[in-house]
C-alpha cells in the first residue's frame, strides 16, 4: 500500500509554491496569482467554482486576484489544493468513476459542514479554512483505495455490512492499515502541512486543543454527510457530537444546509450525479 502511495505523483510544483507562499506572514494576492498563471487549466477550474452557485459570485470574478480579495488568501489556497487532489486521484477503472464522484461529493459536504460548524462555535478565520481542508481531505485514503484497490475496497464494505461495524474497523484486518492511515501516507508524499496532516490521519482526538476542536468538527460533519434523512441525524451517536455541543435540531439544519451547498458546488467540480 505504501509503495502504491509512493508511486502517485506529487502535487503539482505550482501548488506546492502556493502552500509555501500562503504560509507566509506577507503575500500579496497578485503573486498568488502570478504563480497560479503558469497553470491555466487549475486557474480556470478555480475560478469556475468561485463563480458557483454555492459563493453566489456567479460571473463576478474574472481572475485569481480578485478572487483572493473577495473569499481571502485562506479560501483560494484551500480550492487549489482540493481541485489538485481530485486531479491526482482518479479512477483506473471506469466502472468505479460514480463512486469516486459520489465520495468527493461526500468529501465536500464534509468540508462545507465542518466549516460551518466552525462558525457556529466563532471558530478564527485560519482555523475555518483548516476545518475546510481538513475536512475535504479526510477520506483521501478511501478515495485512494476505490481508485486503484476497488476490488479490496469493496472487501471491506462487505465485511463492515457483514459483522454490522464501521468500515474503518474493517479495513485494519483485510488491509493491514486504515484508510486513514493510508490518508497520512498521501498528506506525507504531497508535503501538506504539518496540522492538516495531522488531522487528515486522526482517528480519534488529538491531544492539541486546537486539532481536537477540528477532529470533532469534521467528524460530526462526516457522520452528517453519510445521512440522508431527519430520522438518520437523530440515530447518529457519537462523542464528538457532544464535543461540539449542538441540539438535534442544529444538526438537521446543517445537513440541510450542507446537502443545498454541496449541490451547488458539484456541478461546477464535475461532481454532479
């Protein structure tokens, strides 16, 4: 598994200047932009999701700079990153190409929640664009095993269904690690921060403050994005629900909310059903 993580390849020398520069205390947004403009086909996919639905900038934006002005340095670093992960992890076999897409839709409903959940709790703006990222990439390991492992992929679901447990608790004896084990390995190969990596291989509560609020965060997000209805968000019992301290009828609004959202991204990711 490790040697397969190995063998992808790296994101993209642009994108790595961006994380770079974006890390830094001063950068301007015309640099960001003039580093972006040596790939033209991320700009374009960039700026096709700004002009969204799910912004409601719908033909205002017209270039990467105004872009930064508008959604923050934070924001457009997190859209470069995501939209160079879903380039990198693609299906080998078409049949499987659904799935991916139904995952990242899921991937997205997970960030787009785990940010709003960040701004209930009046969560910093750096903070929220963590939880974003964070959240977009926490299932990058399974993403990675149903592109180029569906067969074991599917395994593991079976298996989960089988003995009525969390896929994640059977994924350790069929594949001798976790997908999120297998999400650090990428977050590594991709030199992706140190606090995103860390969130990204968390399979429980890490023991910094800050990453745990972000753990529960884009954990309750994820179990909101699995449901599909008001009576599954009442079934959902989970500590981290706890963690973040919001009512049943919170809950349900954010699914809501996150289902409208996600809908309106998707289409313009090429994520659409």
């Amino acid at each position: 598994m490790e040697a397969a993580v190995k063998g992808l390849p790296p994101l993209p020398a642009v994108v790595t200047r961006i994380l770079e520069e974006t890390e830094k205390e001063e950068v301007s947004a015309t640099q960001i932009e003039r580093i972006l403009s040596s790939d033209q086909a991320l700009v374009a996919k960039v700026l096709r999701i700004v002009n969204s639905s799910y912004y409601g900038l719908a033909g205002q934006v017209r270039s990467v700079s105004q872009a930064v002005v508008i959604l923050g340095m934070q924001q457009v670093r997190n859209l470069v990153v995501g939209v160079s992960a879903m380039g990198l992890i693609e299906a080998k076999n078409p049949a499987d190409a659904e799935g991916l897409k139904a995952l990242w839709r899921q991937s997205f409903s997970t960030a787009i929640g785990a940010r709003a959940i960040g701004k209930l709790r009046g969560f910093g703006e750096v903070q929220l664009e963590l939880l974003f990222v964070g959240g977009l990439l926490s299932n990058i390991g399974r993403l990675f095993l149903l592109a180029y492992f569906p067969d074991l992929y599917r395994q593991v679901a079976e298996l989960a269904s089988f003995k009525g447990v969390p896929e994640i608790e059977a994924e350790r004896p069929l594949l001798g690690v976790t997908h999120k084990e297998i999400g650090g390995m990428l977050a590594e190969h991709w030199k992706l921060p140190c606090d995103l990596t860390a969130l990204i291989r968390a399979e429980e509560p890490p023991r910094d403050p800050m990453l745990c609020e972000d753990y529960h965060a884009i954990r309750v997000a994820s179990l909101l994005a699995e449901c599909g209805t008001p009576e599954e968000v009442g079934q959902i019992s989970d500590a981290s629900v706890e963690a973040v301290a919001l009512g049943p009828s919170e809950l349900e609004w954010l699914r809501r909310e996150m289902e409208m959202r996600v809908r309106a991204m998707a289409e313009y990711c090429g994520l659409a059903a």
